[in-house]
C-alpha cells in the first residue's frame, strides 16, 4: 500500500454525520400519548392533549439530566402545547397533527428552493455541523452532490409525510395518524439519510475526500 493510500482520509457517511435517531424518537412520544389517552377517556381532546403535553414535559426533563440543551427541549415542549391547543380549539382531535402537516409541506418547499438556489439544504446542515461554513460551496462536485441528495429528502421525507397526513387528517383518522406519525419519524428518517447519503456517496467523484474535506482552490460559485 502506497503512502498516499495510508493517508488519505477516509470517506464519512452521512449517517455518521447527522445522527439524530435520539431526537426522532422523543419526537413519536407525545403524539402516540395524545392518542392513548383520546382513546381511554371517551375520546376526549382534553385528556389527549394533557397527555401529550406531560409525556414531552418528562422527555424534555430527562433530556435537560442527560446534558441536552434547554432550548432544544423548550422548542419541543412549545410544539407539542401549541398542536394541542390547535385541537382544543377547534374541538377535532386530527387537528392535533395540523401542524405537523403544515411544518412538513413547509419544509418541501423550503428544501426544494434551496436546491433551486444553489443552497441545498442538505450541505448548509452538513457543513454547519462540521464547521465548514459555505466553504463546501466552493466544490462544485459536492455543490452537485448535495442538491442530488437534497431531493431525497424533499420527495423521499416530506412529501411523504404530506400526502399521508394529509389524507388521513382530511379523513379524520386520529389513531391512524398517531400510528403514521411514529412510522414517518424515525423511521422514514434512517431511510432518508440512508438513501440520501447512497445518493451523496455515488453523486461524488470516486477519487474524492468525501464531505469532510470540500477540496480547495475550486472557483466559489456564484452568490456565495
């Protein structure tokens, strides 16, 4: 093996990268909580809603012991207050999910237009995580990598997750989104990663460095 092959660095996944199952999973337990406790109290909104709202309160508790940001776990427990009182104003327990369905038809057209503006979502998270800043912009072999992998993400994720919720709360299936809102969280975002990252991977040039290591000396494209 020749000393350049020892040194070269070796290729990160995606997955490596953005982790994130703990998050998805705390995500699932508030809603399947407002489910359970619609269903066990004569399908009452206000039982559902109490639920959910001391489930995401114990996760966020157990979160801020383990080390987790106060406001990670603040955001959250905002969210889950804010769908419940959706619902309870409104007196329709499938409007609990509202917002989850909006958020989610939000972020298609967000991450859609980053691509079309040559800011795909997908390397601005990457490249804050790994302290790159825009410099990953400045590849255009992973400019180009990143805007693939980003459409995975809009028609793999989220547009998914509209079409699904989005039947079934015009429908007004509350156990049924309770159920689809725990198989299109962490789930459906290992697939997603999984899928964008095989994407990102073979979207690469073979003699790259991988995600960590933009190469250098590329012209910046245009608007950066």
């Amino acid at each position: 093996m020749t000393e350049q092959a020892e040194t070269a660095p070796r290729r990160e996944s995606l997955a490596e990268v953005l982790g994130g199952r703990r998050g998805a999973l705390d995500a699932s337990l508030p809603p399947i909580a407002f489910v359970a406790g619609w269903l066990a109290v004569d399908r009452s909104i206000a039982w559902g809603a109490g639920a959910a709202i001391v489930v995401s309160a114990l996760v966020g508790i157990f979160r801020l012991s383990r080390g987790e940001r106060a406001r990670a776990v603040v955001v959250s427990l905002a969210a889950v207050i804010a769908a419940a009182l959706v619902a309870l104003h409104t007196g329709r327990a499938e409007d609990f999910f509202l917002i989850q369905l909006l958020s989610n038809v939000a972020s298609a057209l967000l991450w859609a237009a980053s691509i079309v503006l040559r800011w795909p979502l997908l390397g601005v998270v990457v490249g804050l995580l790994l302290g790159q800043k825009t410099r990953w912009r400045a590849d255009p072999a992973l400019l180009r990598a990143y805007s693939l992998a980003s459409w995975v993400w809009v028609f793999g994720q989220y547009t998914v997750r509209v079409l699904v919720f989005g039947l079934l709360w015009w429908s007004g299936q509350v156990v049924a989104l309770g159920v689809a809102r725990t198989v299109l969280t962490w789930p459906l975002v290992a697939l997603t990663v999984a899928v964008s990252g095989w994407v990102l991977h073979r979207a690469l040039p073979a003699e790259h460095p991988g995600i960590r290591h933009p190469r250098s000396g590329a012209a910046e494209p245009p608007g950066a």
